[in-house]
C-alpha cells in the first residue's frame, strides 16, 4: 500500500514539476517560470481560494441551517419579519471589506505588470488568421510561426501546441514583447509566465517576461479570432545565453528581414 502511495505521489510531483504545458486531468495553474506569474499563482492559491471555500461552506450552512430550522412542519405560523437593518448592514459591509482586501495585493501585482523594466530582448508578436508571426526588431529577423499539424509530429512535441518556428529567448534576461495583430483580435498568452495581452490590430500592446529556467514553454491564442483560433499555438523556448547567441547567429541568417539583407548584402558586394 505504501508502494502504490509512493508511485502515486511520486507521479503527481513529476506531473507538476514538469508542467509547463496544459496535462491531462491537470487541476490548477501550470507551474510558474517567471516571477509574475508565482505572485498570480500566490494569490490565488493563498488569499483567493481561501476565500472563495470559506463563502461556498458559509453559504452552505446557512441554506442547510435555514431548511432545517425553518421547515414548515417546524414552523405551521411563519414569521412576518421582513427587514433587520443590523443584518442588512452586515451583509453589505462584509462582503465590501473582503473586496478591499482582494482588491489590495491583485492590484499590487497588475502595476508590477504593467511596469516594464528596462528590456534586453524585445521581440514582436503579430497575429494573423490563424498564426503568429514574430519580429525580433534590434536583430532584423523577422519568421512565421505555424503549428505543426499531427501527421508531421515529433515524438516530443505535444499535439496543437508545438510550433514549426519557436520564439528563442535568453534566461534570466527580461523580455519585452510587443503586440499586435494584422486583421482580427487575438491575444498572446503564455501561461507559465503570467502574459496574456491582446493583439489588436493597429494598436501595440506591451508586457514582459523574465524566464527563470530553461525549457519549452507553450501557449495559445486566447481571443476568439475565428475558424482556426485554437490551430495558433505559441512556443518560445527559454535557452542559455550561449545558445541564443548560437541561434541568433543562424536566425540572423536564415530569418533575415528581406529588404535589409539586401542592403547589407548589396554594401558587401561593394
Ligand atoms: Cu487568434
């Protein structure tokens, strides 16, 4: 018996540890790689999940207290009584200062959000029906991004999730990513990292990331965007500084932004 406990915990440790990707039967958030998303995953675990079973066994309670104390075979003469103005206070005033006191820290952590320090990485997502292309501004490459359907599957790539191009990021380095679309809404999101931000067309939105392990991460489209919204994954993988170096050198390459390699190429031959 304890045998099986042991494989059985040990399985379930395994399951989130390496969850950096949705598993089957998964309860609860994917691990977190960045600090933002550890402070979301905090929240929720510690103060909103508290929360939220201390009101559903309270609320419980008091429908069970109700139907039993208060049955008509217990009760043949109803009471009349239709106001108590000390409950009516109360059950405004309680639930207001359990607002505040959610209100406080999930504020906290949108501004941190929301403040971007100052980048090392910037890359650009664009949404298109139905696939994400990327620009990496500073470095003049510039790929599409398209899942790789089931037939092409790698042993290791997870079905509707891997990509043909991954984004490539440096660890521990804070990436800055910018994003829009190019003819619907979409919205790029990575769960490990806590981003989700839309993609609008004609506007860019910002947000960022600071990944602390190395690995694959991977994330979908999460704005309704049309037939194939659930068919324009997003994989970046999260490398070492000697090996983003390694594939930036043949990015540089192979991804090179038309008209400016051109150019370069045209001064060479010069
Ligand atoms: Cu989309």
């Amino acid at each position: 018996m304890k045998k099986i406990l042991f494989i059985f915990l040990s399985l379930f440790i395994a399951h989130v540890a390496f969850a950096d990707q949705p598993k089957d039967w998964q309860l609860g958030f994917q691990n977190p790689a960045s600090d933002g998303m550890r402070d979301i995953v905090n929240f929720h675990n510690n103060l909103l999940l508290p929360i939220i079973v201390a009101i559903s066994v309270f609320v419980l309670f008091l429908m069970l207290y109700a139907c039993v104390r208060f049955r008509a075979s217990a009760n043949p003469n109803p009471s009349k009584r239709t106001h108590n103005v000390a409950v009516e206070v109360l059950w405004t005033l309680i639930p207001c200062f359990i607002l505040i006191i959610i209100a406080v820290p999930s504020f906290k952590i949108l501004y941190k959000q929301d403040t971007i320090p100052k980048a090392d990485l910037t890359i650009k997502a664009i949404g298109y029906q139905w696939y994400w292309g990327y620009e990496y501004p500073d470095e003049n490459i510039i790929f599409d991004s398209y899942m790789v359907e089931e037939k092409d599957l790698r042993a290791d790539q997870p079905r509707l999730l891997a990509v043909d191009n991954e984004v490539v990021v440096p660890v521990n380095k804070v990436i800055k990513v910018l994003i829009t679309a190019n003819d619907v809404l979409h919205a790029w999101a990575l769960p490990s990292f806590g981003v989700k931000r839309d993609a609008v067309p004609g506007r860019i939105n910002e947000t960022w990331f600071k990944a602390e392990k190395e690995g694959t991460y991977y994330g979908q489209c999460s704005e309704l965007c049309g037939i194939k919204h659930a068919f324009m994954p997003i994989t970046v993988k999260v490398v070492s500084e000697k090996d983003y170096q390694e594939w930036l050198s043949e990015a540089r390459v192979k991804f090179a932004k038309e008209e400016i390699e051109n150019d370069k190429l045209k001064l060479a031959s010069k």
